[in-house]
C-alpha cells in the first residue's frame, strides 16, 4: 500500500472522527501497517461498500489501495 494512500485515509479519518466509516477505516488503517491480524469479513465488505459510494478520486483510489493490499 502505497505511503500516500495511508495519509490520505488518515486525513479523512481525522476530519470525519465521530463516523462509523472513519472508524472502521482506522481500524483497518492499524491493520495494515502490522499486518499480523487479517481484518474481518464483515470489515472487508464494508471497506467494498465504501468504494462503491466514494465521490471523491484521490480517496476512492487510496481505498482501492488499502483493499487491494488486504486481497493480495
């Protein structure tokens, strides 16, 4: 996962704290600098569904990023 998809999804995260999707996204954030723990099932599915409705470019791609890194 490239290093400017992190900082983005951070970004987002830290504006956005009080919502479900920056927290699963944090989550998810932790888990792939460790890479120890695999994220769940139901976290992967959500992390397609936020994809699917993301409106802006550089976002959508930093968690395409992030999905691509966990499906590899």
């Amino acid at each position: 996962m490239q290093e400017y998809s992190r900082i983005l999804i951070e970004e987002y995260c830290l504006a956005h704290r009080k919502t479900k999707k920056a927290a699963l996204l944090w989550n998810l954030l932790e888990l792939s600098y460790s890479m120890e723990c695999e994220p769940d099932e139901y976290e992967m599915i959500q992390l397609e569904k936020f994809i699917a409705r993301e409106k802006n470019p550089e976002l959508k791609e930093a968690l395409e990023d992030m999905d691509e890194l966990f499906c590899s």
